[in-house]
C-alpha cells in the first residue's frame, strides 16, 4: 500500500471532516483542505531537486501537508532533528543522504536560535507565492474520479522509500533508517488490530514527526483511519497540553516517561477523561508514573516497545491483555526470537538474551551503510541491540539495551535494573540515571546520577536488599537535569560524558549526604 494515494482515498470519504486542528498556528483543516493544500505543495516540491527531500518542521498541519506533498510529487522526506543542534543535524542529514534543499520555518529558525543552512528554503515563502491559480488548478485536481487523480501523482511500489529517519544518537552517531510504505503501514495494521482504533477516535499529536513514534504513531495511523489529528507543536508546555486535552476532547495519546510526567504534575483531575487509551514507549514507564495516574486520573498506562528501524511498534500491552511492568504482547505478523548473547541459541521462557526481531515492520536498512545493516539484519531478522525475555504467557520483558549491561568482575549487571530499585527509592520528583565508567581494577564500575541531594548511605544500603553487591553504585553524582533527546528520551551518552568528567575530578558534583 502506497500511504500518499491511501491518504487520497480517505480524504476524499472523509470530505468537511477536520483532519487537522493545529493548536500551534490556530487553524483547522478539513480533509479537503488538507488534499488541496497538499497537492499545491506537491506542485511546488516538484521543481527542487529529485530524490531527497529535508522537512524540519514543528509539529503541525504544515509539517504533514509538507510530507505528503513531497510523496506526492515522488521526492523521500528526510526528517531532520530541531530539538538540539539543528544546524548541525541539517548539515549530517544533507551530507549522509546527498540532498540540498530542505524546507523549514523562518520562525523555527528564529525560535531555537538557529542561523540559516544552505540549501533551506521557508515554508513562509512558499505559502506565500501561492497564486489563485495554484489554488484553483489543486481543487479541481481534488475534484477529480479517484483513479484520474492517482494517475497524475506519484505512483511507486509498497517498497520505496517512505521516509528517511535517524536514530536518536543517544549512544553514537544517527543512522539514516529507510523505511518503506509496507514497513509503516503494516505496522498500522498491526497495532489496529489490537488496540482497536478507528476513524471514531481522535489523536492528540504533539511528539515531534522527526522521531518514528512521533510519525506513524500521531500521524500515519490517524491519516489512515481518518480521524481528526490535534496537534500542538511543544510537548514540554506541559499545562497547555492538559488544558488542550481537556478542551479537545481527544481519546487516544501517547507519549514518553518524561512528558508523562510533566502532563501528570501539572493536570487536574477530570483532564484527561476523554482519553481512553493512554500508551507510554520510547522509554520504560516507571511503576510510579503507572501508579500515579492511576491515582489521580483512573487511567491506565499501556506500556509498548518498539525501535525506529521497526517502524515502530514490536510489543503493545491492551486493555485486554495487559501486564504491567512488561512491554507487552508481540504484534500480529510480527516474530519475535530471544537469541543467546554468546551462543546464539534460542532461549527458553524468562531466560534474558538478545530480543530479535521479523516482519513487515523491519526497515529496508541503513542508507548507504551496507556494513552496518547487514551486522544488523541477518536472514531476515533485525536485532534490536536490546536484552530482554518472553515469560510464559507470551509477555514480552526488556531488560535494557544491551550497552547498558556491563561486565564487572565477570557477571553481566544490567543498568536499567539498577535504576528500576533507585527509582523507586528516590524521593518523589528526584530522577535518576545509571552509567557505567571505567575502573582500573574491575574494568568498570557503577555510577549513578541523581538531580538532588540524597542520603546515600541510606538509598545503597535499601538497594542492597534487592541487588548483588557488583551492581551497586560506587558513587552517586548530582546533576540539576538530566540531558534528552528531543523525543524526550535520556541522553546517555550525555550523561556518561559528564559523570566521567566528575568522577574523574574534572567537575566537583559530588553527591553528598
């Protein structure tokens, strides 16, 4: 299924429904708006360059108007990162995909502080050379039978390329990940079917479409089923979000353990009773923040995986089939084996290993880096650089990346286990955040960055009741915040290179107590 000519189909079902009531610009866009507006940037992509494209745009109507023109007139989207060094992530991504022009916002630009790149052209400028005519020969293009209009746009294969995003970086360089129309929609499907999402709902999208949870999850799967897309393009302003849920009514939302709790401390309780399914990913969701809300708004949080290059959905917990404090159940079409790290064999149930991963779902690869993707896919299986377990009853548990399982002394410890007992020791509103640095008699040891002062002697010795001594920390260091990624994921590597430098004496931040 090619997604740009399935948007054509639904928009014009879908006709004066609105597709888009962008919170950030103030404008609501029906479905056939949306398909005019589109076919006018269509017509304006078409004289930049072929092949790639580079969109860095907020999240808003005009950023998805902008994709889909882009399929339309048979140019690959390039999703560029503003969050943090936008210039720099605009220049990666030209030269990684060998493309210039990528179309961006004066005020985003003006926004985050960013100078002008070579090769961006304004959204502003574009808009703005519309003439009636543009406007007169798109809606008669609309207008037309459903297979006259699909004759004049880009046509395809269920195989090209889709989009093109990056990795988050948050443990080395990004990689360009290709995915493909039957990648992401077969995704769709999949997580329709046990979710149980339709046209009837509507989605509350305020992730970034740079990140693949961001793009198929806020605006693929809603531009498919044909439901209404509120959008608003800061996910920190996080009272502005729960007053936009509370006025907008939306029923589905998703979201990352950071914004989550953001939206939590600062909503009232009644904010989110529209909301009937809730899903947390990116990231694990803590037992608290699942506590919390429960507490204060009788909703449930659906925790899932899933990874950019798997479009992104691999597991989903459901309100028919949830375990909280797994990552639920796998999807539909999707196989997933657990792979002995040092044998390769596959493990039986609860036995931790490498979390594999085949489907529709998998990406086509990493663009222009046939080294890296084929360490990565082999025989048809991606694997996800994640350790984890399948229990008994088919729940899928993860176990963290296998970067943040170090060896110390021989044994494997796994830092996300350490940080689920800190957490949950921590008094409320302090985070947490456990790297490993190198020591020179045991190779490596444990280090935990907090954001406020604790009584170390009383959190190591409650931690000891729940772990070996190897997977203590060593020392604990404060850090006022902790760094993310515009998804609002943990920058680890961020957060290794600082606790490093204090550690090794650089910066005195010891955490005392």
């Amino acid at each position: 299924m090619l997604l740009h000519h399935h948007f054509i189909r639904v928009a014009k079902k879908e006709g004066k429904k609105p597709a888009f009531i962008d919170l950030t610009t103030g404008r609501r866009i029906s479905y056939s708006r949306a398909l005019v507006g589109s076919l006018i940037l269509a017509e304006k992509i078409r004289k930049y360059e072929a092949g790639f494209i580079g969109i860095m745009l907020p999240t808003s109507a005009g950023c998805a108007l902008s994709l889909i023109g882009s399929l339309l007139a048979g140019r690959t989207p390039v999703m560029i990162n503003y969050s943090t060094g936008a210039g720099a992530n605009a220049r990666y991504a030209q030269k990684k995909c060998g493309f210039t022009t990528i179309i961006t916002s004066r005020a985003l630009l003006e926004k985050i502080n960013c100078r002008p790149v070579e090769g961006m052209v304004f959204i502003e400028d574009i808009m703005q050379g519309i003439s009636v005519a543009d406007k007169a020969k798109a809606a008669l293009a609309a207008k037309l039978p459903l297979p006259l209009l699909l004759r004049r746009i880009h046509r395809g294969n269920p195989d090209d390329d889709l989009v093109i995003l990056f990795t988050s970086g948050s443990e080395r360089d990004p990689k360009a990940v290709q995915l493909s129309h039957r990648n992401i929609s077969s995704n769709i499907r999949s997580f329709t079917e046990v979710m149980g999402i339709s046209g009837a709902d509507r989605m509350l999208a305020n992730l970034p479409f740079f990140h693949v949870f961001g793009l198929t999850v806020n605006l693929w799967a809603p531009l498919y089923h044909g439901m209404t897309v509120v959008c608003y393009a800061n996910p920190l302003d996080y009272r502005m979000i729960c007053t936009i849920v509370r006025e907008h009514q939306p029923t589905l939302m998703v979201g990352t353990p950071s914004f989550l709790w953001g939206y939590l401390r600062k909503s009232e309780p009644g904010d989110f009773d529209s909301v009937r399914l809730a899903v947390c990913g990116a990231d694990k969701c803590p037992d608290t923040l699942r506590q919390e809300f429960m507490a204060k708004h009788g909703m449930p949080l659906y925790e899932g995986y899933g990874t950019t290059e798997t479009s992104p959905v691999i597991s989903v917990n459901t309100p028919g089939h949830n375990k909280p404090g797994s990552i639920g159940r796998v999807l539909p079409g999707v196989q997933v084996r657990i792979e002995k790290y040092e044998t390769g064999e596959e493990c039986g149930p609860g036995e931790v290993g490498r979390i594999l991963v085949r489907g529709d779902l998998v990406m086509k690869g990493y663009f222009d880096d046939f080294e890296e993707t084929s360490m990565r896919i082999r025989h048809g299986w991606y694997d996800t650089g994640d350790m984890g377990y399948l229990d008994g009853d088919g729940y899928l548990w993860h176990a963290g990346r296998l970067k943040r399982f170090v060896k110390i002394g021989g044994e494997m410890v796994s830092l996300v286990r350490v940080e689920d007992v800190l957490e949950r020791l921590l008094p409320e509103g302090v985070s947490c955040c456990v790297v490993d640095v190198p020591d020179p008699v045991k190779g490596a040891k444990v280090v935990a960055a907090v954001t406020e002062r604790i009584d170390e002697r009383k959190v190591l010795k409650q931690m000891a009741e729940h772990l070996p001594a190897l997977a203590l920390p060593r020392q604990f260091v404060m850090m006022e915040e902790l760094p993310e990624m515009g998804s609002g994921k943990i920058d680890f590597r961020q957060v290794a290179g600082r606790v490093s430098e204090i550690v090794h004496g650089s910066i005195g931040n010891r955490c005392g107590g």
